[in-house]
C-alpha cells in the first residue's frame, strides 16, 4: 500500500503509517487479494486521503466500508467511476440532495468533484471482501480512521463532520474542539435505513449554511458535468 500519495496527511498520520499494526493490515490486505476479490482496486485504499489534503478539507462525510459488489468501490466513500450504475446508497443521497437543494440527480455516480472542493468521503474501514460487507471491520482499519478523524478535528479551519450510519456515528465522540465544526448524524443511505431518518435529513444545505456563517464558500454539490 502506497503512502508516499498522500501529500500532508503522512505527517499528519506518521505515528500510524508507521506502527506495526499498519505494517500487518498491509500484509493482510495484500495477502487477502491473492486469494479473493478485495476492493477497492490495489492502490484506491487511502485516495480518499490523496484527493483531499488537510488544508483543504471543509467536510467529512463519513460511511461504513467500500461497497461490495463489483466495479463500484473507487476510495471514495460512497462514488463510483461514471459508466457505473448508481447503487442504491447512492441512488438515495442523490434523492435528498434533490429534495434539500433541488440539485436533479447526477448521470453519473463518480463524486470526485466534491472532494475536490474539500469533502472528506471516507469510511471508517477501507477495504471489503466481495460480497460480505463489513467483512474488514476487525482488520485495523478503525485506528487508522480514528487518526484521520482526530487529525481532521485539530485543523483550524471550519469543518462540518456527517457520520451516516451506526458504524460512522460512534466516531461522534472523537469531533469536539474549539474550532468551528458542525456534527450531522443520520441513518445510513442504505435501503436498508435510509426511511429511519436519512431522507429529510438535509445535510448538504446545513453544511452550506454552517461554511458561509463562518466566513467560507458553500460547496457547489451539482455534479451534472
């Protein structure tokens, strides 16, 4: 697993690159891939990282594990590559993008544009065996997204934190500082629980409101280009 992608965070993140039990999660996960279907694809697991740098992060929308089925988990939570069909999950955060900011659904599932514009989209555990959800929970993948969320908290700038999930919400604990932050919860968009409390929730217009009141662009969530 490559870091040297990952620009600021590997100060951020040096004590966990470089204790031993990232060392082991590596060798597991690279093992686990000689034998199964393990995704994201080699080398996606931190481009969550990689394409939101410390400096720049202005949300963190934070999931479960990458999706499981094929050709859709890419290392950003909740995307897809465009010419993939929308799963589910995907399908419903669109339907309460369009019903909090009348933002129609996008032709593609391909989220790139957000963390470009410094969403956070990462899960609290970054690899998944096809078709078992969940199934690296236990692996270690939970300290190293416990330090990027503290590492996240400690910026300076304003950062709305959206944990969607149970999975996701028990990080709660770990956003509280003296810098401006928003903390969102919600059920997961999963079918499963999206009608418990995801849809209606209006995330995307209460980070927009928390990011002008304090002095900073809302983001642009249109992804029709």
């Amino acid at each position: 697993m490559n870091t040297e992608t990952l620009g600021a965070w590997r100060e951020f993140l040096a004590q966990e690159l470089t204790a031993p039990y990232f060392e082991a999660l590596c060798a597991r996960v690279d093992a686990a891939r000689q034998e199964k279907e393990i995704y994201p694809p080699a080398g996606r697991e931190l481009f969550a990282l990689e394409k939101t740098q410390p400096q720049a992060v202005r949300a963190v929308i934070l999931g479960q594990d990458p999706y499981h089925e094929p050709k859709q988990a890419m290392g950003l939570a909740f995307s897809v590559t465009k010419g993939t069909a929308l799963p589910p999950s995907l399908r419903n955060i669109y339907q309460e993008l369009q019903d909090d900011l009348g933002i129609p659904p996008a032709p593609h599932g391909d989220l790139t544009a957000w963390a470009e514009q410094g969403v956070l989209l990462l899960n609290t555990v970054l690899t998944v065996e096809r078709g078992k959800a969940n199934s690296h929970a236990a692996w270690g993948w939970q300290r190293l997204s416990d330090a990027v969320i503290s590492a996240t908290n400690a910026l300076q700038q304003p950062i709305a934190f959206v944990l969607w999930g149970a999975q996701a919400q028990k990080k709660a604990a770990l956003v509280q500082t003296q810098a401006p932050r928003l903390l969102l919860s919600a059920p997961h968009p999963s079918p499963l629980s999206s009608y418990r409390g995801f849809f209606g929730s209006k995330p995307f217009s209460q980070i927009n409101a928390f990011l002008q009141e304090n002095g900073e662009p809302p983001i642009n969530w249109s992804l029709a280009r």
